[in-house]
C-alpha cells in the first residue's frame, strides 16, 4: 500500500506564495501519476494538478494556470507544488494522491478515481 505524506501547507496574505510537497512511501517517482485535489469549506473536492513524470506530462485547472506549478524531484523523492499569486479562493485543504496507471493528464484523475490519498494539509489566504 503506497502512503502518501504531505508537507507545506500554512497561513499566507494574498499574493504571496506556498509549496505544497508530496513524498511517497516508495523510491520510483516515474511509476505513479502524482497530483493535488483541493477542498474548501461547502464546496466540492476540485482537481488542481497532476505529473506524469515518466511521460514528462502535467494538468492545471483553469483556477490556478499561470500561478500553480507542478514539478518532480527524484533527488528528493517528492512532488512539489509551487502556488504564487494566491488568492483567498485558494483556501482549502490540499490533499496529495497518486496513481501507478501514470493517468494523467486523464479524465481518471479529474474525477479523484486515483487509489492512493494523502491526510491533507490546511491553505489559508487572507485578504
């Protein structure tokens, strides 16, 4: 069973910038699709970013193109994701999972059917 721990998360002004890591249990980055799901209060788990670092390909929402970055380090074993710019909208628990079928970018992972999940961790924007 692959675990997923997240790492980053915290309190921010508007504007300013959080990187979000996502470190699975096991040392083979390039055999999973790795991506961030996000959930704010009364509102529906939204799909954020994914990697497929073997195929060297990546998902952006709308919301966060331009000011979101996702990226793969193999020294570290871990996915991070660069947000700048962020908004209050961007509050919402931020949760890491991952997929050994490398579906991304894939409609499989827009609708959070990727086996793997991590606990979340807590973004807060303040205007």
């Amino acid at each position: 069973q692959l675990q997923l721990a997240e790492t980053g998360g915290g309190l921010v002004h508007a504007g300013g910038s959080l990187t979000l890591s996502c470190t699975p249990s096991r040392r083979d980055l390039d055999s999973y699709a790795i991506g961030w799901f996000r959930q704010a209060p009364g509102k529906e788990r939204e799909a954020v970013s994914c990697i497929n670092s073997r195929a060297g390909t990546t998902y952006y929402a709308n919301s966060v193109k331009g000011r979101f970055t996702i990226s793969a380090d193999y020294a570290e074993n871990t996915v991070s994701l660069q947000m700048n710019d962020l908004k209050p909208e961007d509050t919402a628990v931020y949760s890491c999972t991952a997929d050994h079928g490398l579906r991304c970018p894939n409609s499989y992972f827009i609708q959070g059917r990727y086996p793997f999940w991590g606990q979340g961790t807590q973004v807060t924007v303040s205007s």
